[in-house]
C-alpha cells in the first residue's frame, strides 16, 4: 500500500517571544497527500528556551489564510480537525527542556486539500498597556494540510495591471487544492523593454481563496502604460499572466 508523502516546514522566528513566552516548535508546518481514510501520524518538538517552568495545553482549530496573507481561526466543524489525536495534550517543559508530540490521524472523505491547526498554548501572562492590565496567553501553531489523492483538481488565476504608482496583482485559487506558488512580475514598456521585476516569494493560496499583492519599483516609472507579464510555479504546474499597467 502507498504510504502518505510529508513535507516538513521548521519554524525559525516565533511571535510569543514578545509576550514573554519562548516557545519554538520544528517542524511548524507539515503537508502530506493521502488516499481518503487512510491513516498518519507524524511528530513535532516543542521547546522551551525561557528562564522558566512553561505549562502547556492542546487544542485544535480549523483555519484559513486570507487575501493580506493572515491567518484566520475558524469554528470546529468535522473535517480534518475531528479525524486527529494528539499525545499528549498537556505537559510542563522545564527551562532549555523540549518535548516530541505525536499526532495521529485519518484523512476524512471529501476532497482538495483539508487543514487543521493544532495549537500550543502557554501560561496566562500578565501585560500593563496604557495602564491597562492585560491577560495574555502566548500561542504557537503547528499547520497541518492533507490533499486527497485522486480529488485533485488545481488550478490558479492571476490578474495583474490597472492604474495608480502601485502595480497590483490578483491569485485566485478557483480549484479545491492549495497552491503554494512562486516566481516573477515583469514590467515591459510600450518599445518591449523589462523596466522593472519583482520576485514573488513562496505564499499559500487557499483553496476557493485570494492573495492580494502589491508591488511599487524602486526608481519611480515615468507614465505611461506598460506591459506586465507573471509567471508562477507550483507543485501542479507552470502559471503565467499578462495585463496592462498605467501609471
């Protein structure tokens, strides 16, 4: 029988670090493609780099990546989250200590790709702003993606072009897998001469979902209308675009 592939991400830079918490987690991000009810499990290390004793809980949460990139929690309803089992789900990690987390789980039925969230949450802190005494809990997450084989229907649109200093661009991802796409944005004159180019760094675009950019040369155009050209490569493919840009 085929076994699941993984593809493992490491989390080097962590947000709760300003809320008094230093939590690292490696890896932060695991893919892996399975046929519908078929089994995995895969592990992560949490360590603690802090001066201090860290108490740390479990959960799970659904989520989705927005336009601008962020990320946005949403309700637990089924899917990938109700299928996964993590070991253990509290646990204290002494200063410098780290430990192995285990998560097992099915792939649901459905199709695309299905994602979960499971979260590492640290101990209540308490922060003075504005005078203001705030609780805080420092959280860190480890991403989780399964495609189902055999569902896969990929597909990305991209729309570049209008008018105003910024070069704007559009990814839609009209198909029901997540796209994790690359590559350049090049800007042509009216006598076919590059002007400017910009990398597009690796960014997720979530199935049914939108990345918007915006990209801004660093010597200022003269106006006119120039011709722009996006190539985008993903796991699936090869994507390009063209449109018109005035300034």
């Amino acid at each position: 029988m085929q076994r699941p592939w993984i593809l493992l991400a490491t989390l080097t830079v962590l947000p709760a670090l300003a809320q008094g918490a230093y939590l690292t987690l490696s890896p932060a991000r695991v893919e892996l493609a399975a046929m519908p009810g078929e089994a995995f499990s895969l592990t992560t290390t949490l360590r603690n780099e802090g001066p201090r004793e860290e108490a740390v809980t479990v959960r799970l949460a659904s989520f989705q990546v927005k336009e601008d990139g962020s990320v946005e929690e949403l309700p637990l309803s089924g899917g990938l989250c109700a299928e996964l089992r993590v070991i253990p789900t509290a646990f204290t990690l002494p200063p410098g200590g780290s430990l192995e987390v285990r998560v097992e789980g099915k792939s649901p039925e459905g199709e695309g790709t299905l994602a979960c969230l499971v979260i590492f949450s640290g101990g209540l802190r308490i922060q003075e702003k504005g005078g203001v005494r705030l609780q805080i809990r420092p959280e860190i997450g480890l991403a989780l993606y399964v495609t189902l084989r055999g569902t896969e229907r990929p597909a990305l649109r991209a729309t570049v072009g209008g008018e105003g200093r910024s070069l704007l661009v559009l990814l839609e991802n009209p198909g029901n897998v997540l796209q994790r796409v690359s590559g350049k944005v090049e800007v042509f004159s009216p006598e076919g001469k590059r002007v400017a180019s910009f990398s597009v760094e690796e960014l997720p675009v979530w199935p049914g979902g939108a990345r918007r950019l915006e990209f801004e040369p660093s010597e200022p155009l003269p106006p006119g209308e120039y011709r722009v050209v996006i190539i985008l490569e993903s796991p699936y493919g090869r994507y390009a675009s063209e449109g018109k840009w005035t300034r």
